[in-house]
C-alpha cells in the first residue's frame, strides 16, 4: 500500500534549485532509507515531506506531495506537521521532564484527561525502547539523559501525537554502536504499524533496516529499490559508484 | 484548536505593538520638524548651522548654531581620541589575555561602569578634574572642552569594550589557530590577523559611542563650560548642542521663535547622531545589535 | 625587535584592563570617602532644609520622586517592549519591514535623552498642557528606556537554544505556545535582569526630566501632574548652584549604591540561570 506519493517535486532556496523532479512513492509499513552525499538534498527532501522546509527564508516549491492521499500542502502548515514526525540529527531534549518531554505535542493538542496521559507516557516510551530505563524518574528533567536515550526520547516525543509517518535525519550520527543498534531495532518494530522515512550517511545502516532504499544525487532521485537490489545489483552507474564507496 | 486560535491572537497584537512603537522615531522627527518648520523657513539651513552668532530673543536675532555645533563635535571626537586606543586594548585584554578570575570580575565591573549616571560623571568631573586643572594650571576655570572630552571619553569607554570584545571574540578560532602555528607570537597574531578581522564589530562600537557622546547632556552641562563662544581649541570653554538646549528649553516661552529655534537645533542633533547610526548599521551590515 | 614590541604590547593590555577595573574602585571609594558621612539615615528620611534649601536636611522627596518616576517609566515600557520583543525574535519573517523596524528601534536607542525630554516637552508639557509634570518625565523616561529593553529582550530570547523551536516545529506547535513552556521559562531571569538594569537607567537620567518633570523644590506627593524632585536632578542643583558639596557627594554615592544594588540583582539573576538546562 502506498503510504506517500510525490510527484514532479521541486523547490528552491531563492535561485538555488535544490530538487529536481522528484517523483517517488513510498511504502506503508516499511522502513525506507534514503542515502546520498552530502548536498544531494535528501534532508531538503526530509524537510518538505514535514513542512519545515518552508521556514527557511526564500524557499519556494512546485509538485505535489500526497500522504495517504492528502496533499499536505493543502493545510496549514502546522495541522500537516501534526501529523508528520520528524526526530532530528541532535538529540533535543526540551528543558522539561521526561514525562512533560512525551507529553509536549499530546497536552498542546488539549489532551488533558490523567489516565489517557499516562498511557501516552507509558505506551510512547515503551514503542521508544526506552521505559524500562526511565519508568522510575519520569518527573526527572530530561536533560539528565545520555545522547542516545534523549534520542529514544525524541522518538517517543514524536510517537506522542499518533503520526502517520515518522521521519528521521541521520538519527543515530551522534550515537555511540550500542545506541544505534537499539534505535535500529525499535525502527523495525515500528515499521510494523508505520511508514518510516530515514535519512543516514550509514549504509550498513540501511542495509540492515531498510525494505527498500533511495538513492539521490544532485537533487535527483537516481535510483529506488529493494535495499537488497541497490546494494547487490543496481541499474545506474553511479549508484554503483556510490554503494561501493568510489564516490560520496 | 484553541491554541492556534490563541497564537494568532497573541500574534496579532504583538505585531500591532511592534509595528506601532518602531514609529517612535518617526514621530519624534515629526514633532522636531513640525515646532521647527518657521525656523527653517526662515533662515537658510547652512546659515543656520555655520552661522556663530546666537542671540534668538534680543534683536537683531541672529540664529546660528556654529559655535554650539564645533563644540558638539569637538567634545565628541576629543572623546573618541582619547577612548578608543584605551578601550581597544582592554577590549583585546578581555578577549585574549585576561585569566578567567580577572576577567569574571572585569566585565561585571565594565557593566556597572555604564550604569553609573552621566550627572555622576558630570559631577565628579566638575568636582575633581575641573579643581584639579584649576590648582594645576592656575586658570580661574578649569572648565574646557578638553575636560568634557576626558569625562565623555570614560563614559563611553565601556560601551566601546563591550562591542569590540564581542566583536573580537566573533573572530572564527581557526584564524588565531593557523596564524599561531606558523609560529609568530600571540600580540603579532592580535594585531595583524584578529583585530583587522573584527574591523566592522569595532567600527561599528566606535560610531554608537560618537552617538553617545555627540548627544550627552549632563556631563557637559557641568564641564564644558557653557559660553556661547566659538571654541578655538580644545582648551577652550565651549556649549555643545545638547547643553545649549537643556539651559534654554526652561526659559523659551512655548511657540516663540526662541523655543522654534531650540528644536531646530535638537532636529540637528537628532539628524545627525541617527544619520551616523543608520549609515554604521548599512555599513557593518550584520544583525549584531550592539549592547547599549 | 618583535620581542620588544610584543611586550610592550603585553604591556599595554594587561595596564588598560587594570586601570579600567582600578578606575572604578577608586571612583567608588571616593564617593565613600567624601559622601559617606553625609549619607545618614536622617538624610534618607528628612526633606530638604536650612537656606538655601538643600544645605541641611535630606532629600526624601528626591528619592520618592525618583521611585515614581521609575515606576511610571516601567509601566510605560515593559510590556510594549515585551510584546516588541517577542514578535520581533518568534513571529516577523526576515524581510525588509522587519529590517526596517529594527534599524528603526536601533536608532531610537541611540537618540540623545535630551530629544527625548523635548519631544515629550513639546507633546506632553505643552500641547496636551500637562506642564512641567511626574506623568511627562515618567513617560519621557519609558520612552528613553524602550528600544534598550527591546534589545536586550531580544537578546535574551535569542540565547535560547533554537533547538527547542525546531522541535516544537516539528510537532506543528504555535510559537506561542513555545514562547509559554518553553523560552519564556528559560529567559525569564535573564528578561528581568533586562529589566532591572533598564531601571538603573531611568533612574539616573537627568536630561529629560530636566525638561519635563523636575523642579528645584515640591513635595512630590504623587500626584501626576506636579512637578517632582529626583535625585539625579538633585544632585546637579545641589553643586551648581553651589548649595552644598557634602550633601552632593551624599546623593552621588547614594544614586551609586542604588545602581550598584540593581547591577548585582542583575548579575545574580543571570548567573544563577547559567546551570545550563540543555
């Protein structure tokens, strides 16, 4: 089932064109990677699927951008992100606790009754494969937390609001092994339920979590397929090139 | 959604106060202009300002603010000779040489040194400088341009070492990192590659503080003597526009062409310490506001 | 030849750093030295006496009027400044109106309190025919302080880590509800800090109330449209008109105390707030 469809994307920074005639589709229930060097505009790509884009000056889009069939574009702005999550490269923690952390989007949206917030917490956190660590300092500020586990808490944050898709910017960048593979692992368990959009620099990484894989260059999609595919026999020169590391 | 209902609304009214309040200016220059406008209709403006005779009430009136307007930028510029060299290097003392102890207890003191109210300044330059020239030199006054150039110079100096320690500390590392592993010593790297590289946040430092000083009234009030003479020399006794307003403004009776001569003069007060800051924001051209 | 010059460049930073911080212990002290036996708690309580006025006594309604003059300065200014500044960071969009409005506040923080005496003289004192009053100096002064707060205020949102913005952005939450959980209840020490030392400013301001709000003598009992005595106008009158050197001093030292006291509140509020909550 097709969870996101873009079609004839484009957009700018001011003059600068940083997509070009981005057309792809998406899976429901499954993770998808999107690899590249840097400056091929997968985080710009990332950004316009959740409407951050636009909040850089300048930027300007053309295309179509359809989730579950809605163009998201039709909304304002923040409606559309409610519904999109996006974890960032840096941990961030909001100077709160780790329980108001979950809570943020959930309380803002009006949600007040006690048990329903509690279930948030205790549901977002489990899904985050971080509760077992945190059940018993929930009141604790979160800024107390390690890199990796802000980062499970990040996750947890954007689960809070019930998205339809979560995606992720080279998440596990600032991680030692040992959290990536955690955070790896809750992505795949995830996935059961929810399209899961992740950008990273890691191809091993892709290769272990992604069904299927994206590779842009220069603002171009130049090849999309089973992660397998792209890794053992791709179509394109370059993404040949670039999955054995002679280029990016 | 009652939260986006109330951001638009908190939104609206914040835009509505900020739109209105930066208008402020513009109002000012408006009333400035508007009680002004027979002054300026009278006379020519280059009259007006190089002209050295002020007499507004007695006839024959004669309107020229020469005198007043060489004092304004003689004190001024007087300030900034003295000032800058100083403030430059505590500025670059601060940034690269002071230990962590003796700095953490420098820039709360700069702080406070630009708390302290100019009529203290005014004061205690009054008191002390002033009597200190006077037994010093055997004058009868020791009330000058120079003294005011000497206490305005203090007063700016800290606004100054703020703005070029930020300014200097702006400077990206990897310069000061480079230009030392080539091996040339710390001051040489200060001088040649971190000062000129900090060149805007200082210029721009510099310009605020000729505003502040062009536009200072109490401690010129009490030391640069107030006599409505041309100032030969920075030894002379002189009244800076600022001060020729403060004293006037008292006595002026409303709507006369004396009071319409005294907002002539706060019109090219204004005029040209705003002239100056706008020509320095373009000039610096970075969104650094600069502490005041 | 570079050594030489090194050093004596050495020299010359470490002299101004310490004769800057000397320059202010020995301004103090002075002040201590000469005012500080004039600086009694009778001066503090007594109005002015003896003749001419102000050679004996106290000079309370100075400082009563001082404090009301803040007061009114503060009501004028916070919140516009508040709302100036907020908008200016959280809402407007980089563009050439939001450039223009700073450059616009900019200047008016530049713009000779003298001016700003003179316009309320010109609109208050005289057009509205409020005369020479607490309200126009009050008003005179919250304009003075204004645009400073404005920068400062920005300033203090501005050093709130963007992070949290994106991350609320993320989840599609409003800037103002951001501003409410998040960057006010973490700037809210270093706003006050901003606010205070906006306090010490129109506090020690002499130019505009000179024009607008003070006189050499009243009993300063409140009431808006009367003239009022400060204290920093006190003090001019005090040694230019030769009344009496002593009480000078003792006013001096007493604006010093109240600026040094508004200073350390606002150092305090700032340090305490650097346990970073990251």
């Amino acid at each position: 089932m097709t969870a996101i469809n873009i079609t004839d994307w484009n957009t700018w920074y001011g003059d600068f064109q940083v997509l070009n005639n981005i057309n792809s589709e998406f899976k429901d229930k499954s993770i998808t990677a999107i690899v590249g060097p840097s400056g091929c505009g997968k985080t710009t790509l990332l950004r316009s699927l959740n409407r951050t884009a636009e909040l850089t000056d300048n930027f300007r889009y053309e295309g179509s951008i359809l989730v579950y069939g809605h163009n998201i574009y039709a909304d304002k702005a923040e409606d559309a992100r409610r519904h999109i999550g996006l974890v960032y490269q840096t941990p961030v923690a909001l100077p709160l606790s780790i329980q108001e952390n979950v809570l943020f989007g959930p309380r803002y949206y009006g949600e007040r009754k006690r048990d329903r917030l509690t279930a948030i917490v205790e549901n977002c956190l489990t899904q985050a494969a971080l509760w077992d660590e945190v059940k018993d300092k929930l009141n604790k500020p979160a800024f107390e937390l390690s890199g990796g586990q802000k980062q499970r808490l990040s996750i947890a944050r954007a689960l809070a609001v019930n998205p339809q898709l979560l995606l992720l910017d080279e998440p596990c960048s600032s991680l030692d092994p040992l959290s990536t593979g955690l955070i790896e692992e809750l992505l795949v368990k995830l996935a059961m339920n929810l399209p899961i959009i992740i950008v990273t620099h890691n191809l091993f990484q892709a290769r272990r979590i992604a069904n299927e894989t994206v590779f842009m260059l220069n603002g171009k999609i130049i090849e999309k397929d089973l992660t397998q595919t792209m890794f053992n026999n791709p179509s394109n020169e370059a993404t040949r090139s670039f999955f054995s590391g002679a280029i990016g | 959604m009652n939260n986006n209902v109330g951001n638009t609304f908190f939104k609206i009214i914040s835009a509505v106060i900020a739109f209105t309040c930066s208008l402020l200016l513009i109002a000012v220059l408006f009333f400035m202009l508007r009680e002004s406008l027979p002054v300026w209709q009278m006379t020519r403006p280059l009259a007006f300002l190089s002209g050295t005779d002020w007499s507004p009430i007695y006839p024959p009136i004669q309107l020229g603010i020469g005198s007043m307007l060489a004092s304004t930028l003689w004190v001024a510029f007087g300030a900034l000779i003295i000032a800058i060299p100083l403030a430059l290097a505590c500025a670059i003392f601060l940034a690269e040489y002071a230990p962590q102890w003796l700095a953490q207890l420098l820039r709360p003191a700069l702080t406070v040194l630009t708390g302290i109210p100019s009529v203290v300044y005014g004061f205690l330059g009054a008191a002390v400088l002033v009597k200190f020239f006077e037994i010093k030199f055997q004058v009868s006054s020791g009330e000058s341009l120079f003294a005011a150039s000497i206490v305005l110079a203090f007063m700016v100096l800290p606004y100054i070492v703020v703005n070029s320690e930020s300014a200097i500390r702006a400077v990206p590392p990897e310069y000061k990192l480079s230009a030392l592993a080539v091996g040339v010593s710390k001051p040489y790297v200060t001088m040649k590659v971190i000062v000129p590289l900090a060149k805007k946040g200082v210029l721009g430092s510099i310009a605020l503080a000729f505003g502040r000083a062009a536009g200072e009234t109490m401690a010129v009030l009490m030391i640069a003597g107030n006599v409505l003479r041309f100032p030969e020399s920075w030894f002379s006794r002189g009244e800076p526009l600022s001060a020729l307003i403060a004293l006037e403004i008292g006595s002026a009776v409303p709507h006369s062409l004396h009071y319409q001569a005294l907002f002539a003069v706060g019109l090219v007060l204004i005029l040209v310490v705003t002239i100056i800051n706008i020509l320095i924001n373009y000039l610096v051209n970075n969104n650094e506001m600069p502490r005041y | 030849m570079n050594k030489v010059i090194d050093s004596f460049l050495i020299i010359i930073f470490w002299g101004s750093g310490l004769f800057l911080l000397l320059s202010l212990i020995s301004l103090i002290a002075y002040l201590i030295v000469q005012g500080g036996s004039a600086l009694s708690l009778d001066f503090l309580r007594l109005s002015p006496a003896g003749s001419p006025l102000g050679t004996e006594g106290g000079i309370l309604p100075a400082i009563r009027g001082t404090l009301h003059l803040i007061l009114i300065a503060l009501t004028v200014a916070i919140i516009p400044a508040l709302f100036t500044g907020i908008y200016l960071t959280e809402y407007a969009q980089p563009s050439f109106l939001l450039n223009t409005m700073e450059v616009l506040i900019q200047s008016m923080a530049g713009v000779p309190s003298i001016i700003t005496g003179l316009f309320v003289y010109a609109w208050g004192v005289v057009q509205l025919g409020w005369g020479i009053s607490l309200l126009a100096g009050g008003i005179a002064l919250g304009i003075m302080i204004f645009p400073v707060m404005v920068i400062s205020i920005r300033d203090c949102l501005r050093a709130v880590d963007s992070d949290y913005r994106l991350a609320g952005a993320a989840l599609g939450v409003s800037p103002a509800y951001m501003l409410w959980r998040i960057i006010l209840p973490q700037s809210w020490r270093a706003i006050i800090s901003s606010i205070l030392l906006a306090m010490g400013y129109a506090a020690g301001a002499t130019a505009p109330i000179m024009v607008t709000a003070a006189a050499i003598s009243s009993p300063t009992s409140g009431n808006l449209l009367e003239p009022v005595m400060a204290l920093p106008y006190h003090l001019y009158i005090l040694f230019n008109e030769h009344i009496s050197l002593d009480n000078a001093y003792a006013t001096a030292l007493l604006l010093v105390i109240m600026l040094l006291i508004l200073n350390s509140a606002a150092l305090a509020l700032t340090h305490n707030g650097t346990k970073s909550r990251r």
